[in-house]
C-alpha cells in the first residue's frame, strides 16, 4: 500500500451475544460523516478518511476529538472490525470511498480484508492463532 494507506483489523470475542463489541480509534480531532461508512477527520494542513468496511452494520457510538467509538448493531459472540484508512493534504480528494470488502468462500481458509483499486488487495486471517 501507499504509505497514506493503512488499514486496522480487530476481531472482539465474548461469551455473550448480548455483549456490546466496539472498536475505538482516539482520532486527535472531531469526526464528521460523510456518508458511505465514511468520516473524515481534518486539521489546518491534512486529513484522516475512515472507512468502516466491517462491521457491515455498524454506528458510531461516539464521535469526539478524542474518541470515535465503532458499534456493531447485531448480537453474536465474535465481531470483526475492519477500517482502511487515508492521509491527505487538507482539501485534497482521496479514493477511500472506493475501498471494499474482500472475503474468502467457504471452501477456503477464512480470510477477510479490503480491496484497495488500483493497488490490491490486503488480507487478514480469520483464524484464531494462540499467542505463546
């Protein structure tokens, strides 16, 4: 990827589907939404664009200059949270509306990750890896 792309994957695991899964992004500035699963948070010289492509239903459950809470709406036990995000000059345009979600089938591996046009693709495991 570009060095102004990059992307944070997360995957919340619970005991209980009644749980609420979040994802918080301290973004040093105020949100704005612009549609799309998109916010862009801006200062005098450049931009952060934020594009929540996982969960597929999701709200923001805060939006302050120091906090940017993503919600899953849907109850189950395991939630992934996937947002690809890009830096721009201030006023700039960007291309993160374009990102878009890849999955595996389920004859493969499962992986989950975002299609970056015209760069590629990247790719996040879906299995869980115990940490030694």
């Amino acid at each position: 990827m570009k060095p102004n792309i990059f992307a944070i994957f997360d995957a919340v695991k619970t005991v209980s589907q009644s749980y609420q899964k979040s994802s918080v992004i301290s973004p040093g500035g105020p949100t704005i939404n612009r549609g799309l699963a998109t916010n862009l948070i801006t200062s005098s010289r450049s931009s952060l664009w934020i594009k929540t492509l996982l969960p597929k239903e999701a709200s923001v459950g805060c939006r302050t200059a120091s906090r940017f809470k993503i919600v899953g709406k849907e109850e189950r036990e395991n939630e992934y949270f996937l947002n690809v995000m890009e830096v721009a000059e201030a006023g700039k345009t960007v291309q993160s509306t374009s990102f878009s979600l890849v999955e595996s089938s389920e004859n493969l591996d499962p992986f989950i990750g975002a299609y970056i046009p015209p760069r590629g693709v990247i790719l996040f495991s879906k299995i869980d890896v115990p940490i030694k």
